[in-house]
C-alpha cells in the first residue's frame, strides 16, 4: 500500500468525504467511536480526526465569516453539546490544552494515563503535594460536597463571584478538567448561559474504575491502536507530541508503538509497507501530505 493509498484510508476514516458526512447525532456518534477520539473545531497538525470537518464533509473547511448563520458550524456545536450531555462520549481538554470528544471505551486509558490509580479524594495529597492550586483545591471541596453544580452556583460557594476573580477561577477550572478532577456536563443556555460540572468519578463511575484498573502499557497501546485505526499512519515523534508523552518516547513507549504497527500490519496484510508509514514518514514530509490531503 503506498502512501497516496493510505491518505486515502485516513481521508474516509476522518470523512473528509460528501458521500461520508456526519448529519446527527446518530452517526456522529459512529464517527467518535470509530475513530476513538476527535477535536470539535480545531485540526491538529499531527494528524487528528476533527467533527467540523466530518460535518463539513471535506480537510480544512474556511472558517465562514457569519460563523453563527453557518449550517456546518451550527451543527457542530449542536452535537458537540448533544453527545456528552446523553452521557455517550467524554467532552474536555484532553490533548493539547484542545478540548476533544472521546469514545467511552478508549477513556480509561486517558484516566489511566493522567491519573493512575487515583480516586476523587486524591487531591487533597495533590494539594499538599504543590501539584494543585489553592483554587483548584477549594472548588474541589465544593464539588465533593455537592455536585453537580452550575457555574455560578459553584462560584458562588467558593466566595469567588467577584469580576476581578473570573480569571483566577477560569485558571483554576482548566487546571482540574486537564488533571481529570471534573467534567463539564452540560452547556445550558436559558434562561441564561451557563455550564454545569460533576466530578468526573460521578459522572463517568464505570470508565473511571477501569481506568483505576488498567497498567500503564495496557492504556498507553490502548490509546495508539485506537489512534492508528483512525489516522492510518503517523510517526513515533507526531504521536509523542500529539498525547504529551515528551519531546522523546521512552523505551515502554516505543516498544508499545513497535508492537502495535506490526499487529495492525499483519491484521491488514500490509507488514512492511503499513511499518514504513507508521515509522518512516518524515514529520517534515508527513506535515505536506497532511496539509494536501488530496
């Protein structure tokens, strides 16, 4: 399989195509599961499926001027807002400081990665620890008190409603939806616009356990299989960046990556060639082809 042919495959994957364009809820939902995760608007450069994109039916759609009168970014949003709060796929910041939606099934690995074994009530030693904020620690022990919460509410019960501590609590916010402390569940927008927040171990108790559960080289082949069957090919360098795995994969990680090109070679019938696109594709070069994407 050449590499024209495997940008194909990766172009079907991530429906850059009319013929396979996402139209409900129903079948994004089938384009999240397929391709384990996606970004909502953004297009990482490394290589990620985006749910604009497959709204749109096409790679890199222009950002429409009137973007609220805009059918495809309607719709996006529409569903973006639709599949988390049915409780039918994780929604948050997970890769990159982007936030993304991804299939209940490859979410313990993410947990597995980020947190370990941790439960909710962890976070008091994180604390102590230096390796949460004051902030983060005080919305915390709200939420353990009583969740779910809407925005204000919570604000309201940390003594941080004041406009001067917007900043410090938006801070306070990311920094517990990256460290997998809270979920955002729902965007309610009357009678005003608001979100709503839940621990994440409520509100996801069955994938969080799982996660608990699982090693650290389970999630982590867990995590690049289910990437690789969506992207069809990357780079060991791309895969590190994309997931935070540090500028250079370890020994672990690299035998992960090794191990799951040459099962998914073998699975396909294409070895050498499905290794070499996995392996051998230059970031430089694979920036181009990605960037064309025919």
């Amino acid at each position: 399989m050449d590499e024209v042919a495997l940008i194909g495959r990766r172009r079907r994957n991530f429906r850059h195509l009319p013929s396979r364009r996402v139209r409900s809820a129903r079948s994004a939902l089938e384009f999240v599961n397929a391709v384990g995760l996606c970004s909502t608007f953004y297009r990482f450069p490394e290589g990620l499926g985006s749910l604009w994109e497959a709204v749109a039916g096409r790679s890199a759609p222009r950002w429409p001027r009137h973007s609220h009168h805009d059918d495809g970014v309607g719709v996006t949003w529409e569903l973006k807002d639709v599949l988390p709060a049915r409780r039918q796929v994780y929604y948050g910041k997970l890769v990159k400081g982007r936030p993304v939606l991804v299939a209940l099934d490859l979410f313990p690995a993410f947990y597995t990665l980020g947190r370990g074994n941790q439960r909710a009530a962890a976070y008091r030693a994180e604390y102590e620890a230096g390796r949460l904020s004051l902030t983060a620690k005080r919305i915390m022990d709200c939420l353990l008190r009583e969740s779910p919460q809407y925005t204000r509410g919570l604000r309201a019960e940390c003594f941080m409603l004041e406009p001067g501590k917007t900043r410090e609590f938006e801070r306070a916010m990311g920094e517990l939806q990256q460290g997998l402390w809270i979920v955002k569940t729902e965007e309610r927008y009357e009678p005003t616009f608001s979100y709503r927040w839940d621990l994440l171990e409520r509100w996801l108790p069955d994938q969080v356990a799982e996660g608990r559960r699982l090693r650290r080289p389970a999630a982590l082949e867990r995590l690049i299989s289910r990437y690789l069957s969506g992207a069809v090919y990357s780079t060991p360098a791309l895969i590190a960046r994309l997931f935070g795995l540090g500028l250079r994969l370890g020994r672990l990680e690299c035998g992960v990556v090794a191990g799951v090109a040459a099962r998914r070679g073998a699975h396909e019938g294409i070895g050498r060639e499905i290794r070499l696109a996995l392996l051998g594709i230059g970031e430089r070069r694979f920036a181009a082809q990605a960037a064309v994407e025919l």
